[in-house]
C-alpha cells in the first residue's frame, strides 16, 4: 500500500509497528503478517512506518499497509495528539492496563521488540515524547507484544491474568528442539503462539543458533 494510502484514525484502535531494521527478515514478515491478520479480525488496524525505500517494493510487505513515514509524521496527518498515542516501553511509567483502551487510540511498537539481549531500540521512539506503557520485564516478540496489548486494550483481560510461558523449547524435528529466549502468549495445550510459518522457519534454520536467526 502506498504511502498516501496510509492514515491513522479509521478504525477505534490503530496498532503501529515503526520498522527500526534497515532490511526485512524472514521472521519479521511473518510477525508483521501475523499482526496484521490478527488486528483485521479484530476490527482494528496494523501500520508499519518508517519503512526503508528499498523495501517499498518488497512483496513480502504486499498485503500490510506500510509508508515510509514515520509515526510522528503519521499522527499529525491524522490530527491525532501524542497524547492519544501510547509507546509499548519496558521503561513506560506503568504496565497497560483495560482502561488504557479508552486513553489511547494508537499503540505503537519498535520493529525488533525481540531483541537478546535487549538493546534498548524502544529508545529511538521514547526520545519523541509518547506515553509509555509496559508489558513486564520479559522480552517478547514483537508478535507477542501486539497481540497482548490488544488482548489487554479490546478484550479487557487485565495483563496479570493472560496466560504466558517463558523462553519455551520448541521441537523442531523427533528429538530436537530449539529454545526461544522470548515471553510468548500460552495455548491450553501449554505450547506458545508462532506465527504462521515460523515453526517451517525453525526447522528449515535448526542448524543455526537462533539468535543469529533472529
């Protein structure tokens, strides 16, 4: 989708990813397809800025609405205060919270959330002055992050009260497994959700250690 194609405001919540990577991964495309698929069905909306000019025409990207602009530069086309924006911070003043539902209409994130260890890339976003708001101390992916802020913010479940597991090991293959150093939202089967196609890309890369995948 074109840059002048991209405006905030149309749906109640809007969730943006500012890309902090000047290249596009494997993993990153299936989070950034995960969110999007997950927020439509919500009813809300997924916008990734900041993208680099040499993935405007990335196929990857082709189904998510996705702008060179920046999430400032966003806001202000859309008339929307910083105020109304909320910056999803392991250094945010409190953790999210139901009420912030109605506080905020735009949640935004940092494009390598899973980073280990941290490099506190949220930084670059902090520095432009939004509200800020945690998750807990984990590290997750930044999948995880949307999809429990929106659980929190649309489905009012208090963030204490989802179901998590922490840096699971994911079998890959019969007798093999890799483990994930990230906080991902928990099935009632006890297994964490990926998104789609990540568990192909695990196995596909089980010879590397996965940080150098990630």
């Amino acid at each position: 989708m074109a840059a002048d194609e991209v405006r905030l405001g149309q749906t109640k919540h809007t969730f943006v990813v500012e890309h902090l990577d000047p290249e596009l991964e494997a993993w990153q495309q299936l989070e950034y397809n995960a969110i999007a698929r997950e927020c439509k069905e919500s009813g809300s909306s997924f916008t990734l800025s900041g993208r680099p000019s040499e993935l405007a025409s990335d196929p990857a990207l082709s189904a998510i609405a996705t702008t060179a602009t920046s999430v400032e530069e966003l806001l202000a086309a859309a008339n929307i205060p910083k105020s109304r924006a909320c910056l999803l911070d392991p250094k945010g003043e409190k953790d999210i919270s139901p009420e912030d539902g109605e506080l905020f209409e735009v949640f935004i994130f940092g494009g390598i959330l899973g980073d280990e260890p941290p490099r506190d890339r949220t930084a670059e976003l902090r520095a432009k002055g939004f509200v800020g708001r945690r998750l807990g101390p984990e590290q997750m992916t930044t999948d995880t992050a949307a999809r429990v802020t929106r659980t929190v913010v649309q489905k009012k479940i208090p963030l204490d009260q989802i179901p998590f597991v922490d840096r699971p090991d994911i079998e890959v293959a019969k007798g093999e497994t890799v483990s994930m150093p990230f906080k991902y939202v928990r099935l009632a089967d006890g297994k964490p959700i990926l998104p789609e196609g990540m568990m192909d890309l695990l196995a596909s890369d089980a010879d590397k250690d996965i940080l150098d995948l990630l």
